[in-house]
C-alpha cells in the first residue's frame, strides 16, 4: 500500500533469483532496494 493506492507485481517462483530481477521486482512494488535490504 502506497500514499497513490496499491500497487501488485509478479514474483517469480524460483528458489533463487538474479539481482537484477529482484531490483526490477522491487521497482514494479515501488519498493526501496536500501529498505528492503534491512529485512534480510
């Protein structure tokens, strides 16, 4: 949920993911690529 409304992505379901397409699931969820890192 966003200040604009919500906002929905594709995850791919594969055990491991390359960066590249996790930073471009976390551009399509409008997600910051710093505070995403902090749940890790």
């Amino acid at each position: 949920m966003t200040p604009e409304g919500k906002v929905g992505t594709v995850i791919p379901m594969h055990r491991e993911l390359k960066i590249g397409t996790l930073k471009g699931v976390l551009k399509l969820a409008k997600v910051d690529p710093y505070e995403f890192a902090k749940y890790l």
